[in-house]
C-alpha cells in the first residue's frame, strides 16, 4: 500500500479518497481505456468476464455506482442475472466476506439503475433474481459460520450481541460475529424486488414528481425564496422537508407489500439520484459542494427521525428485540421461494432500525466519492452521534465502520476517534448492568472485529492510493465546517444559507436586508432565480453546542445591551437580540494570538456568563424551549443568587409564557438588588404595555430612560402609548426620538403619518408617508393611505394614481378598490366607479357599502331600475338596514338628496330635513352606513 508523506502533499491540496478509487484513476479501469473498451458498456461487458476476481469486481461496482455512465438495458439484464448467480461462492477462503459484500454491493448497484432506465423486468426474471436471495442468505450465513471456526481465539471471547446462528461446536453464551452490512443489502434487494412492477414504470413518475419538489425547495425553480418577494416569512426549512416528504409519501404506493422502513429509503435514494445529476457536468445546475451538504442536511434530518424513536438517556435500549427479529431474519431468508407466494404476510420482516443503518451507509459511500474535508467532517459527527444513541449492535456497527473509514482516509486528523470510542467505553460503564457478559466487553468485541473487516476491506482494493498524513485535531473537524457554514457579513455558522450566482453563500436573514441585489463580497449582481437555497437546520441544532464551545458562535444573552431597532405589536420577541457585535474582534484576536483562549476572552467581559449552566439556559432560550432555559436558570441562581441578569432572563420566559406573576416577582427582585439598573425597569414597563396598564408601564419606561438606557424601543413604546390615550404632541416627541436613532423606523413612521393626519396637517402626513414608500415602494397599504390623503386634499388625479399603483400590487384589497371607485364617483367617471364596486361585490359579495354606493351611481346615471336592485340587496344583506328602507320609502325625493352628498354638499338644499330624518332612525347608532351619511353631510 503507498502512503503519501507529510512533507508531499500540500495542506491545502485536496486528497483522494482510498478504498473507492473514483472512475477516473482506478487501474482497472484505465486498463480498459487503454485496450480500447470506450463506452460504459463495453468495460461492463468485459469486466463481467471476470467476476470472480475482486479487483475486477470492485472496477465494475464503481462502474455501476457512477451516476453519470449510461447503459443498454441488455447489458443491465445480464449484469442483473451474473450478479444473481451464486455459483462464484462455492468455496470459502481469508477474502470471503470482503467478496461476498462487494458482490451484493455490485448487484444493488445494477438493480438501482434499471430503477432510474425507462425499463422493465418481467416477472419471470423477477421470480428468478429473487429466488437466489435465499441461496445468498445461505452464503451469508455459512461464511460467517467458516470464519468464525478459522479465526483466531484472540477474537472469540464475547461477541454476545450477534446474532445467535445454531451450531453446536459453540458455547451458548457466545454470540458470532457478523457482518451486518450483508444483511442490510438483502434486505435492500429484497425489497426493491418487491417494488419493482411489470405493469408500469412508476418509477419515472416518482423521480419527476421528486425533482419537482426538491427544485422548489431548494429554489431551483422559483420555490421557496419566491415568496419573499411577496413580503412573506420564509417557513422554517424542517417544515419544508417534512412537507415534500408527506407529498412524496402519498404518491409512493407500491403493487406488493414492502417493508415500513422502504418507503422513506426509496425517497432518500431518489432524491440523492436528482441532486447527483444536477451537480454533473451535463446539467450543472448545482455544485459539487452544494450537493453534498443538502445530501448531508438530509442525513441528518432522517437521522434526527429515526433517533426520536429511541430513549435519550438509554444506549442498546432494544438490543433484546433486535436479537429476537435478526433470528426471525435469517429464518425468513432461508425459506425464500417462489416471487408471489412470499407476498402473503402483510409487510416483510426488516431489522430495527434499518432506515437509519441505510442512511449511514449512505453516508459512508459519499466519504468515498467526495473530497470536501468539511463533508468528511459531517459524516464524523453524524456517526459519533449515531454511536452515541445507537440502540443496539446493529447501529453500532455501521457507525464504527464509518469512522474506520474515515481514519483509513486521514489517520492524523481522525486520530480522535479512538479518544471517542474510549469515552464511548466509559458511557457505557457508566450505565452498565448486571449481566453475563458486560456491554463494555460486548462493544469491545465489535470494536475489534469491525477494526479487523475494515482492514480486510482496505488491504486488497488499495491500488493507487494517496493519503494525507498531517497534524489534525478534533477541533480542526468542527473548523472546516464552520467554514462552510459561516455567513461573511455575520461571520458565524447559520442555518440557513442561500447560494448566491458568483457562489458567495449569505444567510437568509442577510439576504433579506440586502438593498440591492449584488453580492456584498464581490459586487456581483444576481437575480432571485440565481439563488440557491441551502437549509442546515437540523445539522446546525446538532452541532450548536460545538460551535459555541469552539468560539464560533457566541450566545451570551447581553440583555443590558439590548438594541432592538424596532416595536414589532405583533411579535413578542422583539426586545430579544442575540449580540453578535463581538465576534469579529475576538475571532481577529485569537488569529493574532493562537495561545490566547477564548475562555480569557469572554472572561474579560463577564466570567459568569461562561458558565456552563447560563450557557446552556442560553441554548435553551434562543431555541425557545422555555421550560428548560427556565430549569437552567433557576440552576444558575444556585450558584449566583445575587444574579440580577437573570432575573431579567427569568422575567422575559415568563413573560413569552404570559406568567406574569412570575415575571413581575423576578422583575421586582431585580430592581431591589440594583434599582439603578435600567434593564428591569424596562421588561417591567414593557408587560404593563402589553397589558394595557399604561399610566404604570409609562413610569417604567420612564425610569428607564432616566436610569440610561440605550434602548431605542423604550421611546416607540412610550409613543404608542401617548398616541393610544390621544396624547399626540407627547407621541410625536418620542416617535421624533426614536427616528432621530433610527431614521428607518418603520412603525414611527406609520404612527407619526397617522398623528399628523388626525391633526389635519395633510402636508407632514404625506412626508411621512414618502419616508415609508422610500423604503418599501411597494407596499400596498401605504399606496393606498397615501392616495386616501390626496383624496382629502381634494388631488383627486393624483390619488387614482396612487390608488392604481396599490391595485396592481394587490388587486384584491376590497379597502383600495372602495376608495378608488369613490374617486371615480366624484370625478363623475361613473362607468369605472361601477367596474370598481363591481369587482368589490365580486370579492366580497356580502359588502353593503358597495351596494349602497353602486345603488347611488345608478340613480346619478338616471338608472332607477337597477338603482333600486342595489338597495334591495342592501336590505337583502341586513334587513335592519334604515338607511335603505329610507330610500325605497320616497326614493323620487331622497335619492336624489342623498346622491348630491356625495357629490357636493354644499348644493344639497334640503340637508336639514335629511339630517333629522337619519336622527329619527331607530337603528342609527347600530348602522354604520346612517352614520357614516350624517358624517357626509356634516
């Protein structure tokens, strides 16, 4: 085996990867280039001629598994039945299992690409690969037999939690060693057997419906960032996954029963099979890099799925049930027979946990074909977590083969994972029971035994090898993909990141403040359909802790620094900011000191707040789990009862829980610790607020400002506040307050333009509302306030302009279109007043007041018949309607009294005895349409 020095390889080259040699540098096949064996067929052909030898056999799996090669189907169907043919496996020698496993491999290579070809297996074929499931089985299961009776007894003691296979020369405490990867392939087969029909090719089907969603999502096509052009909230991207896979579920049914787990897998490989193409060099609609870290978002996803089914404080909590279904298992196998008759039972038997085993081999075979350190890195965690809450030996196994792996590609930089399997040994010390044979020594016999399979695996196959032998540390793992998922503007891991054109990434939340569309790293300008949506939600909640822990992320909850920018009415969040102002200086000052921890560096600020039990109240609060971050919290006070931060922390989970009782009881020990401390006032002053106690919420805001807070939220609340009690000079002075620190202050704004308004001071209202449509010119109310002010200014062009700019943003605001028509009506351009009332009726056909006013618009057009049909539906609509049983009463005299309010009062004669006849109406203060006429008329 060649083994590269350190010295030869640069740090930052990229390495190959051993053991899957890719298709472009393995010996094997280049031979064949070289012979002249071309297309992808004929080197299939021709390594198919010599099967038997591994080398070949390995040659033609990387063949198969490579998702660009396209192949005949003729030269599918004979790979299909050459692979289904266990004559090969007559003897058994040192690289049985190795052959055996690569054999299986090799054959659900062939089968999944007859899934994704437009073609179909007849049944007679289907009946004759599936027959042979059980002769393999058979292999299986001797060969595990074989080389448990040749190996050596340094590897006999204890392997308890395999499968009990009977043989009478063994003690029956001592369970074999087995290869479970084996047992997961059959199964596989088993199963894509199942799903395979002769009537159809559904599986076509599947694959587009599966491209289509997965484009939305990852707003390939116009998906999910779409949506943000329309001003509406981009949906957490787990919602997103969860939803394609719930659409994806209904229509994935199959014509013979399969296995529970199957379904979930199929989706999984279907979607890995659609992200493989769009990153080749045909399609090119993704990178490489994108790819695999979406792949690796949804390893996680799946894994965080199938780990919800398992205890979190219990390790091989089903090891028990696991033994008993493995036993059935090969029992199942061995009586494989004819295709139909073994689809009786209603769904076949799986092992436990065969989803997640299959997605961690997934895993495992994308170490092999990437060569993104940060990927590698992922794969890591995702199998160190696996190990940590593998529920029995069959998880167990595959995660302790993907670190072998990944230790056989970089020895240096996964030298950890033997400090991981020590610590693992301990856990499981720790919360060891009685029994015969310890779960320490258990794992200790499968450690050893997959150490010796993943040797065996690597040995014969190591031809044109190239490793990196380098100084690594753990820490150096958590780096590359923090990298990968660090934001520039932030300059910290995010969980959302979006892919620009020129591929700067940028997280969503920076993406969104961006005020014009060019890369802020290199000025490139980019559309919405050139981003590429990049969720990381589920790997970002995993590895929050290590970020965090490593610097990459800093959550300390500065509360006396709150800055928010602006009072959101509707979020109860909003005086909530994580501080991240810090980072940049101090990741600067570690760069230019790497012997300075950061441990110092957050001390020099508050030691406290570096305590593990404030960090992980910290933790529970930015994920809003309320009832943890307070256990921590209360764990906190503990040790620092005199801690006036976080009673303020305390006071704001009970106030998100609306406890507040239990808020006010915090608050209120804070402010006797360090009354002149601005932070509880504040909290205090902000429930009261939002419990309509203003007199009191105004002298806790109060005291606030006078103790120095820098809190420009403090002065948009206490404005609100005067505005709400029709105190408008005050509301005006602390709303100019707040714009004076922030200029952009969207609902100071609305609120100033609002006051003015009511004032009669139209030209400050219009000023006002020039500041909101500069920051969002396309914002349909403000369109829409604005015209309404032109309108009370008697601008009556300019407001159909503004009112029209409002419809074509949201042609359905029954408000704008009410307006306009109105506009219409006093410009006496009558058949565009009824086009508008009639598009209202059309959106709201229950709207009274379009009726009434289409009712008016037809009597001004001398139209009394269809007049008269519109203040019948009025009455129709609400039969204590006054108003209108007042025109039907003398509609030759009111009608035309009532039609002139609207349209110039000052030449109604007869105002008087109108008035007084709306004043006899005994509904009037129930009517708002008899009272909205005597404001007219007024």
């Amino acid at each position: 085996m060649k083994s590269g020095s350190s010295s030869s390889v640069n740090s930052s080259a990229e390495f190959k990867a051993p053991l899957l040699e890719n298709i472009s540098n393995n010996c094997i096949l280049l031979e064949l280039e070289q012979d002249g064996f071309n297309t992808p067929d004929e080197k299939a052909e021709e390594l198919i001629k010599n099967i038997p030898k591994l080398k070949y056999l390995f040659a033609l799996k990387l063949l198969f598994e490579n998702p660009f090669n396209q192949f005949s189907d003729e030269v599918l169907r004979n790979s299909l039945v050459t692979l289904a043919d266990p004559t090969p496996f007559d003897y058994y020698g040192k690289q049985s299992v190795v052959r055996l496993e690569l054999h299986i491999r090799t054959w659900v290579a062939v089968l999944e690409k007859i899934c994704v070809t437009p073609m179909r297996l007849s049944k007679e074929l289907r009946d004759k690969v599936y027959s042979s499931l059980a002769k393999f089985a058979e292999i299986h299961k001797k060969t595990t037999q074989v080389m448990q009776e040749g190996i050596d007894n340094n590897f006999r003691s204890g392997f308890n939690q395999f499968n009990q296979l009977q043989d009478n020369k063994e003690v029956g405490g001592i369970m074999k060693k087995r290869n479970y990867n084996i047992d997961f392939l059959l199964i596989h087969l088993r199963d894509t057997l199942h799903s395979l029909r002769d009537d159809e090719t559904w599986f076509q089907e599947i694959i587009r419906r599966t491209k289509e969603l997965l484009k939305a999502v990852l707003n390939i096509t116009p998906g999910v960032l779409s949506k943000v052009a329309s001003g509406v909230d981009l949906p957490n991207d787990n919602c997103s996954i969860l939803s394609m896979l719930t659409q994806l579920r209904k229509g994935l049914k199959f014509k013979y029963p399969v296995a529970s787990y199957y379904v979930d897998w199929r989706i999984m490989l279907i979607i890995q099979h659609n992200l493989f193409n769009w990153s080749s060099n045909t399609e090119n609609i993704i990178s490489i890099k994108f790819q695999e870290m979406v792949l690796m978002e949804y390893f996680w996803s799946y894994l965080e799925k199938e780990r919800s089914n398992v205890a979190l404080n219990s390790i091989l909590d089903s090891q028990s049930k696991f033994d008993e279904i493995s036993n059935k298992l090969v029992k199942v196998f061995k009586n494989t027979g004819n295709f139909i008759n073994d689809l009786v039972e209603n769904e076949p038997l799986a092992l436990p946990h065969t989803l997640w085993f299959g997605i961690l081999d997934l895993a495992q075979n994308l170490i092999h074909i990437s060569t993104r350190k940060s990927t590698h890195g992922l794969c890591y965690y995702l199998a160190i977590e696996s190990l940590n809450r593998a529920p029995n030996s069959f998880i167990q196994f595959k995660a302790i083969e993907i670190l072998f792996h990944l230790h056989n590609i970089n020895n240096q930089m996964f030298s950890i994972i033997e400090i991981d399997f020590d610590q693992y040994i301990q856990k499981l010390n720790e919360t060891d029971s009685t029994t015969d044979v310890s779960e320490k020594e258990k794992f200790k016999n499968l450690l050893m035994f997959v150490r010796k399979k993943c040797a065996d695996d690597f040995n014969p196959l190591n031809c044109n090898i190239e490793k990196r032998n380098r100084r690594g540390k753990g820490k150096e793992i958590l780096e590359m993909i923090a990298n990968e998922m660090t934001c520039p503007i932030d300059n910290e891991p995010t969980d959302q990141l979006c892919v620009l054109k020129c591929q700067h990434i940028l997280s969503f939340n920076n993406l969104i403040k961006l005020k014009q569309k060019n890369c802020p790293k290199c000025r490139e300008n980019f559309e919405d359909n050139d981003i590429r949506y990049l969720p990381l939600n589920v790997i970002y909640k995993y590895l929050y802790p290590q970020f965090f822990e490593a610097g990459h992320i800093l959550t300390s909850f500065e509360i006396e620094n709150l800055t928010n920018n602006q009072y959101d009415s509707d979020s109860d969040n909003s005086e909530v900011d994580l501080i991240l102002t810090k980072k940049k200086k101090i990741l600067k000052a570690v760069k230019l000191n790497p012997n300075i921890s950061l441990q110092s560096i957050f001390q020099i600020g508050n030691p406290k707040k570096q305590h593990p039990t404030y960090q992980n109240a910290m933790k529970e609060l930015k994920e809003k789990n309320y009832n943890n971050a307070e256990h921590w919290c209360k764990q906190f006070l503990k040790t620092f009862p005199e801690s006036y931060s976080i009673r303020c922390i305390l006071a704001y989970i009970y106030r998100c829980c609306d406890d507040y009782e239990k808020a006010y009881l915090h608050l209120n020990e804070a402010i006797n610790l360090k009354e002149k401390r601005p932070i509880a006032w504040y909290i205090r002053g902000k429930i009261r607020f939002k419990q309509g106690n203003y007199n009191d919420a105004d002298k806790d805001l109060t005291t606030s400002i006078y103790y120095k807070a820098k809190i420009n939220n403090i002065y948009t609340i206490l404005g609100i506040i005067y505005h709400d009690i029709f105190n408008y000079e005050y509301a005006l002075k602390h709303f100019k307050i707040a714009l004076k620190n922030d200029p952009n202050n969207y609902l100071c704004l609305k609120y100033c333009a609002c006051i003015y308004e009511k004032q009669g001071k139209f030209s400050d209202t219009l000023k006002k509302l020039k500041n909101l449509l500069s920051i969002n010119e396309k914002d349909s109310l403000i369109l829409c306030y604005y015209g309404e002010i032109l309108s009370e200014i008697e601008k009556y062009d300019d407001a159909i302009t503004y009112f029209t700019k409002a419809y074509l943003i949201d042609p359905e605001n029954v408000h704008n279109l009410t307006k306009r028509a109105i506009i219409y009506y006093i410009l006496q351009k009558y058949d565009k007043a009824l086009l508008d009332f009639n598009n209202v009726i059309q959106l709201d056909n229950s709207n009274i007041l379009a009726y009434y006013c289409k009712g008016l618009v037809y009597y001004i057009m001398e139209d009394n018949s269809n007049s008269m049909v519109a203040f019948k539906k009025c009455i129709e609509l609400d039969p204590n309607d006054d108003l209108e049983k007042m025109y039907l009463e003398d509609s030759s005299y009111y009608l035309s009294q009532i039609s002139n309010v609207d349209y110039n009062l000052k030449c109604l004669p007869n105002y008087h005895d109108l008035i007084a006849k709306i004043n006899q109406s005994t509904n009037i203060y129930n009517d708002k349409s008899l009272l909205f006429m005597r404001c007219k008329i007024y």
